[in-house]
C-alpha cells in the first residue's frame, strides 16, 4: 500500500513539472508581433548617413519583391506559431493522461484501504462478540463460584452445627425448698412496697455432640399487665457470670443447676401475668459465641402454680 501511494505521488509530481516546463515554452505572439513591426519601422526610416547619394527613383518590381518577402517571414512565423501550439498540445495531453492515471492510482488505493478498513470492521465485531461472550461465561463462573461458595459454607455450618455444643436452657420448681417439686408463691410487703417471690432452678443441659463452655447467665421474674413479645435481654439482670463448662455426659456433666430466689415488685391480680424469662450465653470447641434464650409464665389452677412455656413468642425460644 505504501508503494502504490508513493508512485501516485511520483505520477503527480511528474505532471506538475511537464506542466511548469510546457508553460514556459508557450510561444509570445505579442513579442514576435512587435518585432517585426519594428523591423518594419526601421525599413520605412530614410538612412540619413546617405544625404548626398543621389536619389534614384525606384523601379516599378522593386516594391513586389519587398512585399513578397515581408509575406514570406510571416508565414514562417505562423507555421514555427502553430508547430509550438501543436507542441503545446500534445503535452497537455500528456499531462491530461498523467492525471488520469494518478486519479486511477488514487482509485485503487482508496479502494484497497477502503476494503481494509471493512475488514477491521469485521475484525473488530468478531472480537466484540468473543469478549462478550467471555463476559458471559466469567458471570457464569463468578455465579457458579459464588454457589460452590455458599455449598462449602452451608456444609461447613452443617458439619459445625452437627458436633458443636447445643445448652438448652429449663426452669423448673426448686425442689429442695418444696418437696413436691411445684412452683410456690410467696408474697410479701414492706416499707419498699408490695412483692412476689419463687424458688425456681435455672438448668441448663447440653444436647450437642461436643463440651461448652457457660460464661453468663441472665435471668428476670416479673408482673406485668401485658408481656413484650420481643424482650430487651441486655437489660436483664445477670446472675451468673464466669466460666461454667457443660460437657456430653462423659467426665463432664451435661446439666447445670442454678438455684435462685426469684424477686418481682408488686402483686399480682386477675388481669396480671407473671412471667420468668432469660437469656444463657455460652463458647463451643470452635470458639464461637452461642446463646438459648427461655421463657415461662407462671398459671394457677385448681392444683397450684404451674410453669408454661411461652412457646407462642420466638423471642423467647431461640437458640444461636
């Protein structure tokens, strides 16, 4: 392509000089015109040099043969005039015939980078079509990876779940202060107010496949006209807070027993409910943060206090 460009320059340089030199060979009819008047001003001017030759008359075939040659130089003009046109010609239609073919050479060329850049086009557009089919394929992969990443960590959670330590917390009558094991109520007044106690176990009971370890323990007795379905845990009171281990069943106990005298203010009447609830927050073998909650509240019947659990809130029935 570089080649071809070169030589159509070359074409056009080429025509550019023949036209420069055939301009400046363009015969001057106005020169040539002016020379022989001049000539024929000099030959009609009388010699004055000559004053005292004698004047001879001239001869009746003299002025012919004058005329005759006069007639002669400027036929000879006109013929070396058109030979230069003919000339002239002819090199312009040299350089009319250059030009054209550099306007082909030019033709040519534009045709070739023309189907150059239609095959770039086409270049370009396949390679479009690849990298977007590349971009659908790597969304493929990342949503794939993205699966596989979520199976491993179900597995590894479900591997977790199945040997880590499951406390589950219970409350129950203490029974070491009431022989048959119920819940009993007591109810007291002072200088501080009306109140309510019980004598209640917290027991915690490991059901998982691996030892624990209890590190707190938070636990409320409460009259209340209404019960919050979503409790504030963090506001409890703690009751137990250390380092407490809970193992299988095996060297080490699964259950845990905490006796406490549960205290609410207040008394309770036909519209109150009382109601025992907690949280118990533990470690596993894996270092992880775990926590059961519970929730109880305290009916009486023809046979005394019982306990129910609240099974009807989530709040107080989850286990992390």
């Amino acid at each position: 392509m570089t080649v071809v460009r070169h030589f159509a320059l070359l074409v056009i340089l080429l025509a550019a000089a023949v036209g420069t030199a055939i301009a400046q060979s363009t015969p001057k009819q106005g020169t040539a015109t002016e020379k022989s008047s001049l000539k024929s001003d000099r030959a009609k001017q009388p010699d004055l040099s000559h004053e005292t030759v004698e004047k001879v008359p001239p001869t009746a075939d003299k002025p012919s043969a004058n005329l005759t040659d006069t007639h002669v130089a400027n036929n000879s003009e006109d013929i070396e005039t058109q030979r230069k046109l003919v000339e002239f010609t002819k090199w312009l239609a040299i350089v009319g015939g250059l030009q054209f073919l550099a306007l082909i050479v030019q033709a040519i060329v534009f045709w070739r980078t023309l189907h150059q850049v239609k095959a770039q086009a086409n270049l370009m557009r396949v390679h479009a079509d690849h990298l977007e089919n590349l971009v659908v394929a790597s969304k493929a992969n990342a949503e794939a990876a993205r699966n596989n990443a979520i199976a491993t960590k179900d597995s590894a959670s479900a591997l977790i779940n199945s040997e880590r330590a499951w406390v589950m917390a219970e409350i129950e009558g203490d029974r070491g202060k009431w022989a048959d094991g119920k819940v009993h109520i007591v109810e007291g007044s002072g200088t501080s107010g009306d109140s309510t106690g019980t004598w209640i176990i917290l027991s915690c009971k490991n059901e998982g496949n691996s030892p624990g370890w209890i590190y707190e323990k938070r636990s409320i007795f409460e009259v209340v006209s209404s019960l919050n379905p979503v409790p504030d845990f963090d506001s409890v009171p703690i009751i137990f807070e250390g380092r407490e281990p809970i193992g299988t069943g095996k060297g080490i106990p699964h259950t845990t027993n905490l006796h406490q005298l549960a205290i609410a203010q207040g008394h309770a009447n036909s519209k109150d409910v009382m109601v025992i609830y907690g949280i118990v927050k533990y470690q596993d073998i894996f270092k992880q943060s775990r926590t059961t909650t519970f929730g109880y509240r305290i009916t009486t019947g023809a046979e005394g206090y019982t306990l129910e659990r609240l099974r009807e809130y989530a709040a107080y029935n989850e286990n992390t």
